[in-house]
C-alpha cells in the first residue's frame, strides 16, 4: 500500500520517497511540483508548504521561499515583487508598502 509522502510507480515493489521541491500525497503514482507560493524543503513530503507573508516563490519547484527585498512589497506569495510607489516604503520581508510619516520623504 502506498503511504503518505511516498509514490509508488509499479505495484510490485514499495514506495518511493519524494525529493525535496516535490511532494506526494497518499496513494501517489508520481511525486508533485511543489507549486507557486509555496516550498518543499525536505523528501518525503505529504504536502507543499504555503510562504509565509513577506515571502514569495513566483514559479514551480522550490525548495525555500524567497524574502521579498526592501523597497518592494509581495503580497501574493506566488508572484514577482511589486516595487513600492513614490512616497512609500518597505523594509526587507514586507508584505505591504508603508506611507512615509509626515515630516519625511
């Protein structure tokens, strides 16, 4: 019987662990591209891992989230970083952009 985070591509011989970027849920007969917006970081994973916010993976297959940079906000874990407008800011892992305080620029 195929397990939890295994696959299990011929009936007559016992699952195979996944790599890490992918995963395989129960009764797998493949493992599965860890998707956009989320990491695999370790083998044998039932599941992907969503990114947390201030985090981004814009494409498949990755094994860590990337923290978004300063000067950007990411706030959809599965697309590119989007550059704060004038008159904002943000620091290293911002989800959002911040309006400058009255008396700065």
């Amino acid at each position: 019987m195929c397990v939890l985070s295994r696959r299990c591509p011929n009936k007559d011989s016992g699952p195979l662990p996944c790599p890490n970027t992918t995963y395989g849920p129960g009764g797998s007969l493949d493992c599965q591209v860890c998707p956009a917006g989320s990491h695999c970081p370790s083998a044998k994973l039932s599941t992907h891992i969503p990114c947390r916010n201030g985090t981004y993976t814009d494409s498949e297959g990755h094994d860590e989230c990337i923290q978004c940079p300063a000067g950007f906000k990411c706030p959809n874990p599965a697309t590119s970083p989007v550059s704060c407008e004038n008159g904002t800011f943000s620091f290293l892992g911002s989800s959002q952009c911040t309006i400058c305080p009255a008396g700065y620029r």
